[in-house]
C-alpha cells in the first residue's frame, strides 16, 4: 500500500461529518439524533453541540451548500 492510498484520520473525520449532516437531513432535522447516530455515547445536549462546531466547518459548510 503506498502513502497515497493511506486514509488519514482527518479523512475519516471528515467523511463522518459529512454522514452526521446526511443523518441530519434524512431524519427530519434533528441534530441531536444526527450525531448520536455515529456517537450514542453522548449526551442529546452534547451531541447538538457537537453538531453545532461540526457545521461552523469549512468544508461541511462547502458540503452542504452542494446538496
């Protein structure tokens, strides 16, 4: 495997940021439920924190300008 087929963490971050915000409008704008879809560990309160410090990122803001 050479270093171009590497995933990076940061690749990975980003794709499930990417399927919390597909969550998010799937099951009818719940924030919370969108998170907690991929981290059950949280809290409902901590999870829409998260996914508020989720969508202030560039390239999820870029994401979902596109859908």
């Amino acid at each position: 495997m050479s270093k171009e087929d590497k995933v990076t963490a940061t690749e990975v971050r980003m794709e499930e940021h990417f399927a919390i915000v597909d969550e998010y409008f799937n099951n009818g704008y719940r924030q919370d439920l969108a998170v907690m879809t991929f981290r059950p560990h949280l809290s409902p309160s901590r999870a829409t924190s998260v996914f508020g410090a989720i969508m202030k990122k560039e390239d999820v803001r870029d994401y979902v300008m596109d859908k």
